[in-house]
C-alpha cells in the first residue's frame, strides 16, 4: 500500500533532506528547503526502459561508434545558431526569460517551419489553444499543420506523445507541469524535477527534440532546481528588456555546439526577426565628435561585434566616489582604474566613473579592457576619440596590453564597416597587414595613451 512522507528540496541545487533546516548540507544557500509531500508507490504510466542507447552490458570505448548526428534547420539562421547548427534529434533544449521576451513566439515560428518536413506536437500548459491560434494569426502562421495540445499532466502528454510521436515538441512551460506520482502542486521543486526527468527519458527513448520553456526569478535565474539545467543538453536564456525592440538568446550550455553564442532578434508586430547585422544596431554612429565614447569588437561565440563603450568621469560630491557599470564587470573597472593610475599616472580617486556598454550587451571577456580605459581617459581629458577607430585588448595588472583570440576576425570585421584605424595589442597586430586600415601596435597603457 502506497505510503506518504515528507521530505525537504533545495530550490538551488535540488538536494534532498529528510528534514527542514535554515541551510542546505550540500550547496550552502540558506532558507533554500521547501517541504514536499511524496507518495512513495511503483511508478505508472512511465516506461521502465532507460535512456536510448543505454548499454545492457559494459563495453568498451572503440567498440561503441559515434552515431553520425544530422542537424535539423529550424528555417531559422540566428536561432540554428545558438543551437550550434541545428537541432539534434533526442536533445533537449531548456529556454529561459523574463515573461513577455519573446520564449513562445520563437518556438512557434520555430515549430511551423519545422512542421513543414516533420511531425510536431506544441503542448501549452499556460494558454487555452485560442490564445495559441490568435498568436499564430498574428504572425501569419494559422496555416501551418502544427499538433496542438493544452495539458498540464506529464502522464497524459506522454501518453498521446506515444500515440502521435512527434519528432519535434515543445512544453511551454515545465513549471506548469505535474505528475501523478507526486501530491505537491504543480511548480514545487518535486514536480520540476520529476516532470522533467520523465520529459528527458521519453526524448531519449524515441530520438524526439525537445524545447522545455522556464520560468525565471527575479535574479534572472531560472526558477526551479538548479539540477534542471544538468538534466538538459542546452541551456538558452533570453537578455533584454520586453520593452526594447532588440532581443538577443545566448547558449550558456550546449553539449552539441559551441557556449557563449547570440543569437539577435527584433521585436516587430509579425513576430521575431532576424537581424543579419548585429553589430549596426550596437554603434551610435555620432554625427560628431563626442567625448567618452570608443569602439571595440567584442567577440560573442564565433561571432565579432562592433560594439560602442561610452563612459562618463564627473567630480565627484561623495567621500567615496561612485564606480558604477551597466554590460561591463564592475570589479574590473575598479582594477582598470587602479592601473590607469599605477602605469598611466592619471589619478580618478576623486571622480565618479560610469562605464555604459551601449545596446544592452553584457560583455564579459578581457578584450573590452582596453576601450574602457581609453573611454574613461577621453571623457576625463575631454578630448574625443577618431570616429574611425576601433579597439580591443587586454590589461594586465603590470600595466601590459595582452592580446586576446581571434585577433585577425576582429580586424577584418571592423573593416567591413568601414573602420580605418585599429589599436590593438602589439601580439594582435597581422603580419601582411589589413588593405585600407593602419593597426597600430601597443604593448603598454603607457604606449596605448600616447597614441591617442
């Protein structure tokens, strides 16, 4: 006869205690442990088969054969990109964001475009089926031969998945889901877990791909378990804000392609388009010199961007200045600073810094070192920058220009858009040369100030 416990889930990392205390034992987040009621019987409606291609017995490494994976275009080149050139038959994919960003309409016109070469199943737990066709006629897709269900019951998706068997299918969204083996209500820590784990296994089984929209907290995490974003093959998060027109989807897992790819896309009233050229939506392209502002090509994935740095120095009116950041490490302009005043004797221990990465995006790597120190040195000298210069590079604590990789994609990207000038680090600099543009080498912020 069935039994009912209580047991204890971690909302951060998923771990299970049998009972509650302020801090998790495994991951150390404190007030993390929400109580869950479980029944404890033999499972139903769930095959007892493992994952597809599990192995009955042990074999060894040369004798297993890496299957030849066939990508599958989504019709959609900025999206295939970020999924490392397609979809892989059996992944899984988990898609994150703030509500309104834009997860179900991507997958939507995903989904029509794919239901033209192969069988499809879109299951939608947070709208009725009308508010799904009003959306697919106002992108112009209601023709479209897409499979439709409104469930929020693992088990009886399953059960007309197993019916139907879909090639491609979307769950919008997990936290709506619930499985009958489990007494908690749909979105507790249990039903997240449970109900992806019994997703995950029947992707496996029959080779379908599989899209699992999440929720997000408001950190801009993804709610749930963090052991969600183990169970999945990539992991993708929407940026931006639902007001802007822009919208970009970043890869920070994939086991079938490259990390840290972005995807572009703009918000019109037919849906999310493309945008073949990223990096003109990221430059001002001030019709006049201005102070405070330097280009640099930031690279996102396999991708170069232009992307404009803009900072600002005012006198500051507090005992401890202000050191403020929006798209860029906000501990690294405090080092930057530090060493523009080591190695460059330019003194802002009185002034308060804002550093602005224009467009909305996040740039993480150490090629942006660079054109933030010139952006800050321009806004505090109050002399601008050429309008034809483009910058990157590394600063390391010794006050040396570091080169960063793909240094020669850089300078060609730039190129295109016209640039004729480049300061890059003295390693950067190509050995034939660039045909219209004059690189100029540094090996020091010493040297990069005086250059400019």
């Amino acid at each position: 006869m069935a039994k009912t416990k209580s047991v204890y889930f971690c909302s951060a990392c998923g771990a299970q205690a049998s009972k509650w205390s302020g801090q998790c034992a495994e991951c150390g987040a404190w007030n993390t442990l929400s109580e869950t009621t479980t029944i404890v019987a033999p499972r139903r409606g769930v095959s007892s088969v493992g994952f597809a291609g599990e192995a009955e017995r042990i074999q060894l490494l040369h004798e297993v054969l890496p299957d030849d994976v066939q990508r599958i275009p989504t019709g959609i080149s900025e999206f295939d990109r970020v999924l490392g050139g397609g979809l892989v038959p059996g992944s899984v994919t988990l898609i994150g964001g703030d509500p309104g960003i834009g997860k179900s309409t991507l997958l939507l016109q995903a989904i029509v475009n794919l239901s033209q070469r192969f069988t499809t199943l879109y299951v939608t737990g947070e709208e009725s089926l009308q508010q799904v066709s009003l959306r697919a006629h106002r992108l112009d897709l209601s023709d479209a031969r897409v499979a439709l269900l409104a469930a929020t019951s693992v088990e009886s998706i399953l059960q007309q998945a197993q019916q139907s068997k879909p090639q491609v299918m979307v769950i919008d969204s997990i936290q709506t889901m619930y499985t009958e083996q489990l007494t908690s209500a749909p979105g507790a820590v249990a039903q997240v877990r449970e109900c992806a784990a019994q997703l995950v296994r029947y992707a496996k089984q029959t080779h379908t791909a599989l899209f699992l929209v999440g929720h997000v907290t408001k950190e801009g995490m993804l709610a749930g378990p963090r052991v969600l974003e183990h169970m999945v093959d990539t992991v993708l998060y929407f940026e931006g804000e639902s007001s802007d027109r822009y919208r970009l989807v970043r890869a920070f897992k994939n086991r079938f392609g490259a990390v840290n790819e972005l995807g572009v896309f703009a918000m019109t009233d037919k849906g999310l388009r493309e945008v073949s050229n990223p990096s003109a939506i990221f430059l001002s392209r001030h019709q006049q010199d201005v102070t405070g502002s330097a280009i640099m090509v930031t690279l996102e994935g396999s991708r170069p961007l232009l992307v404009e740095v803009q900072a600002l120095v005012d006198e500051s009116q507090l005992a401890n200045p202000r050191r403020v950041t929006v798209g860029f490490e906000h501990n690294r302009l405090a080092m930057l600073l530090a060493v523009l005043h080591r190695h460059g004797g330019i003194v802002t221990a009185d002034q308060d810094v804002f550093a602005n990465v224009v467009g909305g995006v996040r740039v993480t790597e150490t090629g942006a070192d660079l054109p933030v120190l010139l952006a800050v040195v321009s806004s505090l000298r109050n002399r601008s920058l050429p309008r034809d210069l483009v910058i990157f590079g590394e600063v390391g604590l010794a006050g040396e220009i570091r080169p960063v990789p793909n240094g020669q994609e850089r300078l060609s990207e730039a190129r295109k858009h016209g640039y004729q000038r480049a300061l890059v680090p003295a390693a950067n600099a190509p050995r034939k040369g660039i045909s219209g543009m004059e690189v100029i080498a540094v090996d020091t912020v010493a040297a990069a100030l005086n250059a400019y």
